[in-house]
C-alpha cells in the first residue's frame, strides 16, 4: 500500500525490453500502471517513429537529445546529415492522482554526449502526442515548465541539468531532473499519467547532442489530501445539513451551537477539523472566529465551545479537514437560517363543528408560507377544563429534535404537512362538547406557545354526539345485583347483552367457587355508587412457576431469572405479606446451595445445608385446609444428578421422591364462559371486543394490598401469546391501563402519577382510542384522563381474540397476576364512553 511519503519508481528500460512483459502493468498490488513508452523525435528524419527503441550494443541509448551538426557518424552511421532530438517517456501518475505531491524527481541515463562541455538539458511537461510519434506528429506539443504555462518553452522549464556523460568524458551515468511542478499539475487535475520530454537548452549549439537509455524512473514523495467532511450537522440544537440553499436547515440563534461532522484521511494521520460560519451570499465574510480542532484521531468532531450566533440571516457551515502536511480538503457546506421569530396561529374553521365522541374527524389547518411551520401541536380540552394555561401542554423548546410526525407529549398529537402550509387533523373528540386546540412550531423550533404556556392556539369548537357502540346491545356488563344479606352468590353474573343478533354474543361472567374466593353477600362503605351491590372477592394468590435452564427452580410468577424458561405453573400461593401467619398455612423457601443446585424446602433456613434462602409464600398444611379446588405439590430430586424440583405428581414423575411441600390453590381463571359461534359454524369463546379498534372497560375496585412487587389485574383480555390489553396495579402500587399490540408485542401504558390507597374503592377506566392512538385512564368517573400515552398500532395487526378475564391475566392457560380485593360492576364497550355515559356506568345504569 502507497502512503503518505512513500516514493514510487516506474522503470520504463526494464520492462520495455522484456517481450514477456504484458500491458497494462501493475507496478504495487494497489496501483495500477498504464501503458509505460518512451520514444524519440528527430527532425532530420521527421515521418520515422522511434517507439522504445532499446540500447545499441555497446550500451548506448537512442533516446536523443539537442543538435548533431553534419558529418558526424553516431548515431546514424554514414548519412552526415545534421540531427535534432527530442525525447519523452510516457508514465503513469493513476496511483498519485489528487494526491499532495511534496517531490518529485525524473531520474534518467546519458550514455553518449557529443562533447565533454557540460551543456544544459531541460525537463518539460508535454500535452501527449500519442506514444510513438513522430517529428511531423507532434508539431502541436506544448511544452509546460515550473509556471505551468504552455509559454514556458524555452526560458522556464522544470528544471536545467548541465552535463556530459560519455566514454571518454569520465564514463556514462545517471541524471536527474525536478520534476515536482509537473507532477503536481498532473496529480491536482487527477490524471492518471504524465509525459515528461527532454530537450537541449539551446537546440542551435553544436555540443548540445546527446544520448539516454530507455530506462528513466519517477520517483514521488507525495501525501494523500485529507477526505472531504461527511454527515455534518448541529448537535445543538439539533439539527441536520442541508447542502441546498434553497432548502436550508433552520436553527434558533439563540440557541448555543455545537456543530459536527466526521473527518477522515487516507493516510493514518491525525487530523485538523476546521468550522466556519459564513454569509450565506459572501462566503467569504466570517460570521464567527473559524475554529479549528486537532490534532486529534479521525472520526466525529464538534466544535469544542458553545457559539450563540445571536443574529438571524441566512448562512452556511463550512467544514474542512486539513492533515499535518497542510493539505485540505474540499469544503462541506452546509446551509441554515437562524430565526427567532415565533410563527403566526394557524387558520382553522370557524363555527362549530359536529363530530361523533371517538370517531375520526376531519380538520383542514392552513399557515402562513413566511412562518416555514413544520409541525401543529393539537389537543382537546372540555368546557369543565378549558384553562388559559396548562402544565399538560408541552412548549417544543428550540432546543429540542422537533417533534416526530404523528407522535404524541400527553394529551398532545403532532402533525407535519400533507402539503405546502396545509395540514389535515385527523382526530377524534373525546366528549359531547369540547374543543380542539391547534398551535403552530416552525422549523427552528419557535412555538405559538408562550413561555409562560398560556395557550396561544386556535380553537375549534366541536359538539359531538355519543358513540353508538356504548350500548348494551354491542358491549358487556356483568353487574352485580342488590341482594339481602340472605341471597344465595350466584354461580356465575348474566351478561346485560342479551341480543343474539350482535356479534358479540352474551357472555356469562363464571364465577368458581373456593375458599376467599366467592362472592360476598354484604359489603359496607361502599358509598352511594356500590352499596347494596354484589361484589366478588379476589385473594390476591401469586403463581409458583416451576422453571428450567441449567437446573430446576420454584419461582413466584415475575421473577424468572435469565436463561430459563417455564416448565409448568404448580399451583397458586399466598405470597408474603405483612401481618399475622395465616390459619393452617405454613412458609416454604427456595434454597440455593453453595454447590448451586436449588431446592425448594417448608423447612428453613435450608434444611440445614450451607446456601441462600429466600422466602416464596404460603402453602396449606392440610389437603383439608386447602380450598376445594387445589394442587398437591411434592419436592422431587434426580438421583443421578441432584437436581431437584416441584411437581404435582406423586410419583415424581419417575424420579426420587422426597416429600410433601404442601398443598396450593388451582384457582381457575374468572372469565367469560358461553361458546361464540361464527357464521362458518366454528365454535369457540370468542373476545368481548375487538381490541384493534377503540373500546372501554371499567370496574369499581377495592384493592386490599398493591405495592407487593407484583402487578395485580382487574381486568385483561387474552390473545394468542398475551392479553390484548391490562387495567391493572402496579408492583409499586399505581393504576394503569396498558395495551399492547398482537403483532409485535409493543406495550404502552397509561399510569396514574398517585399511588393507590388500600381498602377504599375506586372506580377505574380504560380507554383505548384507535383513532387517537391513545391509551387513557380515567379515575372515579372523571372523563379528563388521570394519564395518557400513546400506542402506535403496527401493519398487521389482529385482534387479542382470547377470552375476557377478570381479576387476573391469564398467560398459557395460567392464571397470574391475581387481584386481592373486590371487583364490581365490570363493563366494556366497542367504543369511547362520554360524560354522561361515564357517569351512569359510574352508578351501575345502563351507559
């Protein structure tokens, strides 16, 4: 490989004379030479061609030079004509193309001279007159020296060497020539060869006659110039490049400006990274001091100091790389605006509009051209809160990224342009009068919005009427009914949808009766909304997964560690919590031994073994202690190899039995149970909704303990592979509403900023709004959301088609996540509930 400094030398002798010798040649694996010739040009004998004429036998070449007067015999034998030579040697510059040349040096051999007077020999750079030429051929050369003007011949050449090399002049030998000038003419037009003469200083004298072999050698010390800067732009603000002046980039000015770009070089060499701000119309005007940074290694460079422009105009960035040998490269240019101003309101409908609550509807926004708007930020306030100011509205700061197309801060959307200053909302209203807020962001990043976030938008009134989907005939309640405290719990909760014809068919509400588990007959302090209605108790049981990968493990449902994978759920216990141990219950552990193996044991700390023991719940003493509906678990072991795990057979299923752990819960899912029939008579218990499209669920709940680590579900519709959404608490005890997508499993929840206060009621909402693309969830009847997050819906997606679940998820047939507490009065409907509809859900009417 060439590098900075290397000397490349090109013998056209050696190969010229070698008939094996193909063209083109190929003097380093990483330059390729062209066709290399030498030849010379004599007046006398001006139709004759002497192409890579090689040396007589006594040595001498026949590449010839200046004047030969009559009668001499050499080196035409016998003819006594006058002679005049010129000579030229054809050689390739391909691998120093472009390239910083820093010398270079012809290096040829006079074997003859007509006397022993050291006359002068010039060296040329030529236009090419095609190898072989002859005298009459090349009248049109031009002959260039150290001006690189083709008026350089003869008083300018590259460079003069006086000698006389020759037998009887103290022997032949090499002379060298500057060629420096000449290759970096050709090396800086990027042409891949050169063709360099020799003439006599002065083609009248009769001395000036002289002899050079073929061979000649280029030598070049050279350097490669640095690259071009590439991927160039403003980290802060941040911003891109635009190499169009007439679409440039736009910044704030009063932002602090970091700018960057990647520098390179071919050579292994540090670099210097130089940043210019310039006039946009005078480039050469500097707006800042240039800044230059370096040495330094190649790769991405920022200025290393804040810049604040504080002036607007149009201008450019100018990025250049420079080496240590002083090359630079070709400018990056990069093209902005610096403004300040914030853009005008944008101009929406007047008037009311009508629309329908969680139905799309259409709103056309214009701007002005000179604002250059690049986003609307839009939102929906109701009457009831319709502030002059909001925390809930985000200022886009011109510091920032602006924000992504269709991308959501909040209760905030984010719009681009569908074309020059026109924007079409797409966007559903949220209740029966409310009102959508438009406000304009420019491309530097200034906002309509004040700093003070008072809402300086447009607003567009809209009265929407309600979803028709929020009927009973198209969604589900399973409510509970007023009872005396000697009614008997029902088995299971009618479905208020009792239409045959929807094609969500009525769904019964299963409950399994077991121990904590049933419905309860009174329940007090309920207030206005729940008193007198049924309501079903959860108890909060976790899962014991039995899990595998180097060896077996119990673990509470969560809490896999990596590199495992689960086996079978053993059963449900009761998970640790504060208080008094519970009657007929006792305490087993996961124990990990020194050794590594792990085993699960009622008997701690370790059943006196060296290792680490860890507490996993409750387990029922006694099969008749245990609810009705249960599991036995048995702690097993591998004879061979020690490992040992859970199972709920007794014949530890063939391996070594060790001894009853105890006795868990097998508490079915609480879910819909009537069969869906669809028209092709295929039978199955099909979903409450169809959650690609916007749907409500709410409850009322009363959670008995949250903040256990482990999330704890109201309600969950299940999929194929994981629910299609969770109204659910938190590990660390907030509401949420989570939905998330079949396709690709994103999740995205809404989660309430307060924790959840134990032992009181609560009634709880969640909305998905497809059209929106928003997650809500609404507390206590209050139809502004507690919390708002955005869900993209991916291409492809289907519907979670899996049963409705209700106080817990259900994960592979497993029932997890269960709720401890009381729910009542669960709904859900294909649509978005308003207002009115909330309320009266919220007082178990119908919506």
């Amino acid at each position: 490989m060439i590098t900075s400094g290397d000397t490349v030398a090109v013998d056209v002798a050696s190969v010229a004379k070698d008939s094996s010798v193909k063209y083109p040649l190929y003097i380093d694996p990483d330059w390729t030479a062209g066709n290399l010739n030498a030849w010379s040009i004599n007046k006398t004998y001006p139709n004759t061609s002497y192409l890579n004429v090689p040396e007589d036998s006594d040595g001498r070449g026949n590449q010839v030079v200046g004047y030969l007067q009559p009668g001499w015999t050499a080196p035409h034998s016998g003819d006594g004509l006058a002679q005049l030579g010129i000579s030229f040697w054809q050689m390739s510059t391909a691998a120093v193309a472009n390239k910083q040349i820093i010398e270079a040096h012809f290096n040829t051999y006079e074997s003859w001279s007509a006397s022993c007077n050291a006359t002068g020999v010039q060296l040329y750079r030529t236009t090419n007159p095609g190898a072989g030429s002859t005298w009459n051929q090349s009248g049109g050369v031009q002959y260039f020296g150290a001006s690189n003007s083709s008026s350089d011949w003869p008083n300018n050449p590259l460079d003069t060497q006086y000698a006389a090399k020759a037998d009887y002049c103290g022997g032949s030998g090499p002379l060298g020539f500057n060629a420096t000038a000449g290759v970096a003419a050709i090396a800086q037009a990027g042409q891949p060869e050169i063709v360099l003469a020799l003439r006599a200083q002065h083609e009248d004298d009769t001395y000036s006659w002289k002899r050079f072999n073929l061979g000649a050698t280029l030598q070049i010390k050279f350097n490669s110039r640095p690259n071009t800067p590439t991927n160039a732009g403003f980290s802060a603000p941040p911003r891109g490049c635009s190499t169009s002046s007439s679409s440039p980039t736009y910044i704030n000015p009063r932002a602090s400006l970091r700018m960057y770009a990647t520098f390179t070089d071919p050579d292994p060499d540090n670099i210097y990274a130089k940043f210019r701000i310039v006039q946009a119309s005078n480039g050469s005007i500097n707006v800042i001091t240039p800044i230059t940074v370096g040495p330094i290694a190649q790769g991405v460079v920022q200025n290393p100091s804040d810049i604040v422009l504080n002036q607007e105009g149009f201008f450019a960035m100018v990025v250049t790389t420079q080496d240590g040998a002083g090359a630079t490269s070709g400018d990056l240019i990069c093209y902005f605006v610096a403004d300040w101003t914030a853009p005008g309101l944008p101009t929406v409908p007047t008037g009311t509009l009508n629309g329908t609550v969680g139905h799309a509807l259409s709103v056309p926004v214009t701007t002005n051209p000179v604002d250059h708007v690049a986003r609307l930020e839009y939102w929906w306030t109701l009457p009831a809160s319709a502030p002059t100011s909001t925390t809930e509205v985000p200022v886009v700061a011109f510091t920032d990224v602006l924000p992504a197309c269709g991308s959501t801060a909040g209760i905030v959307q984010f719009a681009c342009p569908d074309g020059t200053n026109h924007f079409t909302l797409s966007t559903a209203p949220v209740d029966q009068t409310s009102t959508l807020h438009v406000a304009t962001i420019d491309a530097a990043g200034n906002t309509s919005l004040n700093a003070d976030q008072t809402v300086a938008s447009s607003p567009v009134s809209v009265y929407s009427g309600p979803d028709g989907d929020m009927t009973y005939t198209k969604g589900h309640g399973w409510m509970g009914p007023d009872f005396s405290s000697t009614m008997t719990v029902p088995s299971s909760l009618p479905d208020r949808n009792s239409s045959s014809s929807t094609s969500m068919y009525t769904k019964k509400l299963a409950e399994i009766p077991g121990s904590g588990y049933v419905g309860t007959p009174t329940v007090t302090g309920l207030g206005q909304e729940v008193d007198s209605v049924q309501a079903v108790t959860f108890p909060g049981y976790a899962a014991l997964d039995r899990v595998v990968g180097s060896q077996h493990m119990a673990v509470l449902e969560g809490t896999m560690p990596a590199g495992f994978h689960v086996e079978s759920m053993v059963g449900h216990i009761l998970a640790d919590y504060p208080g008094a141990a519970p009657a007929n219950m006792h305490k087993i552990f996961s124990c990990i031994q020194t050794g590594g193996d792990e085993f699960t044991t009622r008997y701690g700390p370790c059943e006196g073994v060296s290792g680490t023991s860890v507490m996993l719940g409750w387990l029922w003493n006694t099969e008749a202690a245990a609810p009705a509906q249960h599991k036995t678990i048995y702690r097993c072991s591998v004879t061979a190899s020690g490992d040992h795990f859970d199972s709920n057979l007794a014949n530890c299923e063939g391996q070594h039995y060790d001894y009853i752990l105890g006795y868990a819960a097998d508490i079915q899912a609480v879910q819909t149970n009537d069969t869906f029939v669809d028209p092709q008579g295929h039978s199955f218990n099909g979903p409450a909704v169809d959650t690609t499209k916007s749907y409500t669920v709410s409850a009322w709940v009363k959670p008995n303990t949250t903040a256990t680590g482990m999330y704890h579900t109201i309600a969950s519709q299940g999929g194929s592979t994981s629910a299609g959404f969770y109204l659910q608490t938190t590990p660390s005890g907030q509401y949420r509403f989570c939905v998330r997508s079949q396709a690709t499993l994103a999740t995205d929840c809404a989660e309430s900023p307060a924790n959840v206060v134990n032992g009181d009621w609560k009634f709880v909402t969640g909305i998905w709004d497809s059209v929106n693309h928003q997650a809500r969830l609404l507390l206590n009847g209050d139809i502004n959301p507690a919390a708002v997050h955005r869900h993209s819906t991916p291409s492809g997606e289907t519907s979670a088609n899996g049963t409705l679940s209700i106080g817990s998820s259900v994960t592979n047939g497993c029932r997890t996540n269960m709720w401890d507490g009381l729910i009542s009065d669960v709904t859900i409907f294909p649509g978005v509930v308003n207002t009115g509809q909330l309320d009266n859900l919220k007082n178990h009417s119908t919506p």
